[in-house]
C-alpha cells in the first residue's frame, strides 16, 4: 500500500511537473508572438512613417523646384524689362551707333524756298536708314538748300566700319578740294555718338533739298526730335 500510495504521488508529481512544463511553453510561445506581432507593427508604423517622411519630402522638392522655375521666369521676364529700358533711355540706334537725341536745328544754312515739303506740313517717312523708321508719321522740321552726301567712316571709338551712312550735308564734311564720290573727308557732325571727327570717304552725292524732320519711332514710340536728314524722295504727303 505505501509502495503503491508512493507510486500514485510520484504520479501525481511528474503530472503536475509536465503541466507547469506546458504552462511555461505556452507562456513562453505567447510572449513570443506577442513579440513579433509588436515587431510586426513597429515595422508597418515605420513603414508608414518613412512613406509619409518620403512625401513630404517630395512635396517640399517639388515646391522648390516650382518656386525656382517661377523664380527664373520673373528673373527673364525682369531681365527683358530692364534691358528694353535701358534701350528707352541710351536712345535709338542707326548703322550700330547710339543716335543723339539732343539734336538741334541747323544754323547758318540756307533755307529752301520752292521745295516739294514745307516746314510743319505732315509727311509719311519711306526711307529705312534704321529700324522703326520706315512709313513712320513726321512732321517737317526744316528744308535747307544744300546737297546731301552718302558715305563710309570708322567710328571714333574704334568700331565696326560703318557703310553707306545716309545722310550729311556739305557743311558737316571737311575735304581739300570739291565733294564728290571717292573724296576723303573727316566728319564733323555728331548725328550719332562716335561719329564726329570719324575719317570716311563719300560713296554717293544726292541732289538736295535736305529735310529734318521730327518722327515717332514705329517699333519704340520713342520721339525723335529734329532728325537729319532725309531726302525729297524719302517723304510722302498724307492727305
């Protein structure tokens, strides 16, 4: 009876032993699930996190790239506006040289009584010596009695040779001997910066009278006050 009393506790022991065993498995299998459903979700949230933190990143890249590119575009723009004031105001160009805009009516040459154009009479300009002159509206300046002469000169300033300039009279040219085709002369007007005291030479005589007249640029809107010159030929009366 004690023999088989020790048998049933034994029994009853190692029954008990493998229960806290499996407990203890289980216990043990439980937290490891649990671990990994915790590593599971910490993966997914920083998943998300890195999604978000990449979005975020990529909006802010794209609002940057969008503001340079804006940026750019007023820069161009503000270049454009800048460098079309800057031509407002240094003047108009002919044959590559800054034209004065101060210029002045001439004195001491002889005005033309029995021209075809009379002073303050409207005319339409059909001469192209430079860009927004042509058919530009003017008005009649002054008619002088005077020949008109077509040349070739090199800039004071050492520039680019200027051909076939149109137009001088005879008291803005010095040379020894009569002006005609082919004679050397040094210029002595100052139509265009650079111009006065250039060394050229006459291409071409024309017969006058010679013409200023005060027109509005076609292309700038810019006036040009007491232009020289232009020929009989190179004027159109508007009716």
């Amino acid at each position: 009876m004690k023999k088989r009393n020790i048998m049933t506790s034994l029994s009853v022991a190692a029954l008990s032993l493998s229960l806290l065993s499996g407990v203890a498995v289980s216990a043990d299998s439980m937290s490891n699930m649990h671990d990994m459903s915790s590593m599971k979700m910490e993966k997914k949230t920083t998943k998300k996190s890195t999604k978000k933190s990449t979005m975020k990143m990529t909006k802010k890249s794209a609002k940057k790239t969008t503001a340079k590119k804006s940026t750019m575009k007023m820069t161009k723009k503000s270049s454009k506006k800048m460098n079309m004031k800057h031509s407002m105001m240094s003047g108009m160009m002919m044959d590559g040289l800054e034209m004065n805009m101060n210029s002045k009516l001439p004195k001491g040459l002889k005005k033309a009584t029995h021209a075809k154009f009379h002073v303050g009479q409207k005319v339409t300009l059909k001469a192209k010596h430079m860009e927004g002159m042509y058919n530009a509206k003017a008005t009649v300046a002054g008619v002088y009695k005077t020949d008109l002469y077509e040349i070739d000169f090199m800039p004071t300033n050492g520039g680019k040779m200027v051909e076939n300039h149109k137009w001088l009279v005879a008291s803005e040219l010095k040379a020894k001997g009569a002006l005609k085709a082919g004679k050397k002369v040094t210029v002595l007007a100052d139509h265009m910066y650079n111009m006065k005291g250039a060394k050229g030479k006459i291409v071409k005589v024309h017969k006058g009278p010679a013409y200023v007249v005060t027109f509005k640029d076609t292309k700038t809107k810019m006036v040009m006050k007491n232009h020289k010159w232009l020929t009989q030929q190179e004027l159109k009366a508007i009716k």
